[in-house]
C-alpha cells in the first residue's frame, strides 16, 4: 500500500499499480470485492466546508502545497500526482446536500438545465424496465411478506427511512464481516465421473421415470377424449424417454428449421443417429404426448389448491433441491430477471420495452457471480389482485428475500438491478447479514431527497454526490447516465480510475509499448458502489450466455414446455460448472485430450442418454397390420405385395430408385428380392 501523502491530502492512495500486494489482492480482504487489479484506487477524505472564505482559502494553501511537493517529489508520490490533479479538477469530489433546495449553484441557468435534465434521464445501468416495476406481476414460490415489512422496518433501531433526519454525513465507517462460509461444488462424482453423472445430481432419474407415468397416462386420456385408439402409439419407457432428451439435446447443436428434416432421406440434410435411435413418427407422438403432471386432477382456476405452476410443479420441487444442494454459494451472488422466447403470446408473458427480449416468460434468478451457476429460480405466473402500487413497489423485494432465503447470516455480497434495490430490502438483508449494493430509482421510498436529479442538478462525467446511514450508503453520480445507487459493502468516498480503452490504444499499450502520458492513461472516475456492481452483476448474463448458446426443445404452443426445456438446458450448464470447477478445467475420463467446452459437453451427455437404444423399425407398421384377437406372431417374410410394383423403400433410404411387388407384409414396404429384404430387416 502506498504511502499517504505529507500535509493536507486530496486522495489516498490505495493502490499503484498491478503488482502492488498482489497477495492482498487475491484474498480480498485489503481490495475491494472482484476488481481487476489494474484499476487505480484514491480515497477522498469527507470534509464539511464550514463557509465559502474558508473554503477558498483552504484551496489556495492546498494548491500551493501541491506545487511544493511537486517541486520537491518531482512529479507527485509514487507518480499519481498528475492523475490525482486531473481527478480533482474533473469534479470528483463527495459533498453532503443539505437543505430543503439541495445544492446551491448560484445560477438559475444551471437550475433550470437540472429541472430539464431530470425530466429524461435514465436511472439504472441495468434496469428491469419501468413497466414492468409498476404493474402488479406475481411470482411462484413465495411466503406473502406483510406489508408493514416493505412499507415499514421492523426493527424500529434503523428508524424510519422516509425521515428527514434519516440520513446523515458521508463520514461513518463501513463496517463488513469477512466470508468464511463454505463453497463451491458439493460432492462432486468421483475422477471417473462422466457428463451423464454430473448431469444425473442436478436431474435424477426419478424425473425421467416421473415423465414416463406421466407421458403414458396422458397418453391413454387423450385417446379415452377422443373416442378411440391411436394405433400408432405404445407405452414409453425411461431409456426411451432419456434417448428422447438426448436427441433434443443434439438439436440444439445442429440445428434445422423442422424437426422433420433429421429424418429426411437427402443425405446432406437427414442424420444417420436420429434414424438409428427412433423414427420420426415415434419422435412426434412422444412430443404429442409429453406430460409432467396428471391432467385429470388438476385443480382449476378459483378452486381450492390452484397453483398456476400445476403443469411443472413436479419437476421445480426436484430441482430446487438438487440445484441448491450440488454448489454452495459463493461470496458475491446477482440476482436478476432471465426472459424466455415463447412462439405466440400465453397468459403468463410480461412485457418488458427496453429490454433486448421484449416479450417472454420470465424467470427471476439467483447466479454466482464469478461461474454463472444458478442456485434457484422464481417464476412469474402472472397478475395479482388489487393493482395498487403499493404491491407493485413490494414485488422486487418480496422476488428478492423469496430468492436469498437460506442465506441468512453468511455474509454474502448480492448485486441487483434497479427492480429490487430499495432502501427497505437493503435494510432488511443487512439485518440478516447480507451485503448489497446495485442502482435504484429516485423515486423509491426512503431515497435522500438532497440526492434526487432536481436537487444536484446537472453532473459533470465522474461527479458523485453521497449520504450514509451506518453501513447504507446513497450515491448520485454520472457515468453514461445518470445513476443512483444504494450499498452496504462500499465506504463512501473511494473513486476507482480504470485505464481508458481509446487511451492505451492511442499510446500503443496494445504493441507491447508500455509507455504511458502522464494525465491521459486514466478514464472516467466512478465511485466504488457503480465499479463493485459493473464487475458483479454478471452472474445471470454469463448463466444466459451459456444456456442460449444451444436451445434444447422446439417451439410449440404449450407454455409449460417452455419450463420444461428451460429447466433441462439450465441443469446442462449448472453441470457443466460442476465438471469444470470440480476437475479444475480437466476434461473426463476418456476424452481424447483436445480442449473440453460446453459443446463438447452437451455432445457426450446427449451420446450416454441415448446411449445403445434403438426404437424397433417395423414395430408400428407391424401394429397396424396385426390382428389383435390372433394369438401367433406373425413373422418377417419376403412375399408378393401387389401386382403393381412399388419403389424399394431400402433403395429409397440410399438415395436410389428401384422398383419391386415383393416386400414384407408385417412392415408395409415393397422390398426388392436381392439383399434389400436382410439389409432393412438388420
């Protein structure tokens, strides 16, 4: 750690360079959480000016003791001068506003630009939308908080936060209690594990039985609805059920616009596994018949025991466990909103405008910051009752502790977006000792009125405004837009100044050419809450990053399904964290050595659920054509089919034409009388 400096100092400096205590660095516990260790770090003493003369006097014995350490240090302490004095003159400073007007500017001009300025700018870096925050949606899975829990603190210690005397001068310390809880994979399979291993913690094979019962009793509803039986239907079972998922699996890899393409007879478009594993007429009444609950016992809408999750509760009372219980959590945790493409509009979408996915169904998640593992999920299943605001404002917190429940007392370091952060939740999770940090908006209940837009006006680039109260810290800055933010594991005052991309580039850091322009290598100052959350709030989009790469399922109009393959492509990637943090990168047992990626992965895992089984060719054409009161089994043979010859469906498949009247009864196919009969038959 550097040196302070002799005599009245603007910054502190924290850090120097990236091989400064880089052992303190990798710890955590003398940096702040998960920055790169690049970034330059100052801290700017608070000081509370006690009149305009002193102030201006205090500026000049400054300035002039600058100039003199300049003169004696030639060019600043550890060579930070420069930046320190291109940071103070850019306006990074830490003010507390006080008074009912806020910050005194001294020009109308500047109030009126404020007032302007207000009226369009854009809160949040990462925000869920506006729309959305102010409709009464719903979510699965939760205990109904009261209303005084979100409206009003239960411990009255932390006071009221809508109080004017609630906030106080940016001066307190911060005070967080270090993470020692366990994490990471939890009894992983042993070092010959293979993907289908890692994949059966997360999705037993209880599940696939489960779909099993549930396909084949649908199955026989359907057909009891209808009148009659479907003759091109039999009972399923769990290796064709697994083969059914692997090869939804390897669609996602190589991927075709109809599902009937893997079938076809072109040899450059239809695929040799997918016509050993099961025909495509197999393939499509398994997907007609896919179940995961019993329909017939289904509570309807107003009826007692409703749950709007009937369709897929089976399978999210499994994998909340096996999800929760595989991977521990880690120190740093994100909690945002994940959207899923739907075919159509079904009941349980949200809009949401300024997102890149304006319409989907939404699922609110829980992910590591540092691997992207997902330990739990929340879904939306629609609108509430009522539609007053005051549910609507309680809905990201209620999403938020329904999320972390478990996690009470650990310490942990959650990053959200501004549809949860609130001064309430943030309260609330620091009592169950949880840290916080992420943007909020300024009209959120209990945000320091001195910091609203109207009040601090129009911000220079790196111009940051703060309160305290205890370890809560407010921050009003502008970065791109202008930010609110809300923390509880960030002391006020510190400025992170991360090397500038345009900058490097321009002196040639990319070439190998080290040399750096004093004042110029730095970027835009930011305050420590905006850096912490830019670095960690990344936990979900990495889980989305990798989930989206290859999509598992196709479209349909059953909303349900969309849960279903969502779940199965999440336990995907959750075991493919596992696998690689587990064996630290190694790949399995068996793996010829090249580089192991997620695709690599998904490939192996679809080849063991599929495994060795092939579906029985002739066995539904045979199904048609057997008498059902007949007790012999009729056997293949080669016969006269008609007396107009047909083409050979064997040459068919090998992209030849030949015709024939002789073929198999039992399989409805002409043949022709050399070796085709044996070679369809094998």
């Amino acid at each position: 750690m550097a040196t302070a400096r002799k005599g009245r100092e603007l910054f502190t400096v924290l850090e120097t360079s990236a091989d400064a205590e880089s052992a303190a660095a990798c710890d955590g516990r003398e940096t702040p959480l998960n920055l790169s260790a690049d970034v330059k770090w100052f801290e700017i003493p608070y000081r509370k000016p006690d009149s305009e003369e002193e102030d201006g006097a205090r500026e000049e014995e400054e300035e002039e003791e600058e100039e003199e350490e300049e003169e004696e240090d030639g060019g600043g302490v550890n060579g930070f001068a420069d930046a320190a004095g291109s940071v103070a003159g850019g306006g990074c400073n830490i003010i507390l506003v006080t008074g009912s007007n806020g910050v005194e500017h001294g020009h109308e001009e500047e109030e009126e630009r404020a007032e302007e300025h207000a009226e369009d700018c854009y809160y949040s870096t990462s925000d869920a939308d506006a729309a959305s925050d102010d409709s009464d949606l719903d979510f699965s899975d939760l205990e109904e908080e009261e209303r005084g829990s979100f409206f009003g603190l239960e411990d009255g210690a932390d006071g009221d936060c809508a109080s004017p005397d609630f906030w106080g001068e940016p001066d307190q310390l911060v005070a967080t209690e270090p993470f020692s809880a366990a994490s990471g994979p939890q009894h992983p399979p042993g070092g010959h594990a293979d993907a289908r291993d890692y994949f059966r913690t997360l999705f037993p094979d209880s599940l696939f039985e489960h779909m099993v019962e549930q396909t084949n009793k649908h199955a026989l509803y359907r057909q009891r609805r209808c009148g009659k039986a479907d003759p091109h239907w039999h009972p399923t079972d769990a290796r064709e059920m697994k083969a059914y998922v692997g090869l939804n699996v390897l669609m996602g890899i190589n991927q075709l616009p109809d599902a009937g393409m893997y079938w076809a007879s072109d040899i450059f478009i239809g695929n040799a596994g997918f016509k050993k594993t099961m025909t495509a007429r197999r393939f499509e009444k398994l997907t007609q018949y896919l179940q995961l609950c019993d329909q017939e016992a289904e509570p309807g809408r107003g009826e007692r025991g409703y749950d709007g999750l009937f369709k897929v509760r089976s399978l999210l009372d499994v994998l909340e466990n096996t999800m929760w219980d595989a991977y521990m959590p880690n120190r740093c945790l994100t909690i945002d909103r994940c959207a899923i493409a739907v075919k159509g509009r079904p009941p349980p979408t949200q809009c949401m405008p300024p997102k890149p996915l304006r319409k989907g169904l939404t699922v609110w998640m829980l992910c590591d910051s540092r691997s992207g593992y997902c330990h739990r999920t929340r879904i939306h299943v629609g609108k509430r009752g009522g539609g007053d605001e005051a549910a609507a404002a309680s809905l990201g917190y209620r999403v938020a502790t329904s999320l972390v429940r478990g996690l009470e007392g650990r310490y942990h370091h959650l990053f959200m977006d501004s549809f949860f952060t609130s001064v309430p939740l943030i309260q609330r999770l620091l009592r169950d000792g949880l840290y916080a940090c992420g943007p909020t908006r300024p009209t959120r209940r209990g945000y320091p009125e001195v910091l609203l837009p109207r009040n601090v006006g129009k911000l220079s680039p790196g111009e940051f405004y703060q309160c305290q109260r205890g370890n809560l810290v407010a921050t009003v800055t502008r970065d791109v837009k202008m930010v609110c933010c809300l923390s509880t594991n960030s002391a006020p005052g510190i400025v992170g100044i991360s090397p500038g991309q345009q900058q490097r580039e321009a002196y040639g850091e990319g070439e190998g050419n080290s040399v750096e322009a004093p004042g110029l290598a730095f970027g835009v100052p930011r305050p420590l809450p905006l850096l912490l959350y830019q670095e960690n709030m990344r936990g979900v989009d990495l889980c989305d990053q990798l989930r989206e790469c290859y999509q598992v399922g196709r479209p349909c109009k059953k909303w349900w399904r969309y849960f279903l393959w969502f779940y199965v492509n999440l336990c995907i990637v959750n075991a493919y964290v596992i696998l690689r943090e587990s064996r630290g990168g190694a790949p399995p047992a068996g793996f010829n050595g090249k580089q192991f990626t997620q695709r690599h992965f998904r490939v192996r895992l679809a080849q063991q659920l599929i495994g060795d089984y092939q579906g029985a060719r002739g066995m539904e054409r045979a199904a048609r054509k057997r008498h059902a009161d007949s007790p012999i089994e009729y056997g293949h043979r080669l016969e006269r089919m008609s007396e107009r010859s047909r083409r050979c469906r064997n040459c068919t498949n090998k992209g030849l034409r030949h015709e024939s009247v002789f073929g198999c009864k039992i399989c409805n196919v002409h043949l022709c009388r050399g070796g085709c009969f044996s070679e369809f038959h094998k």
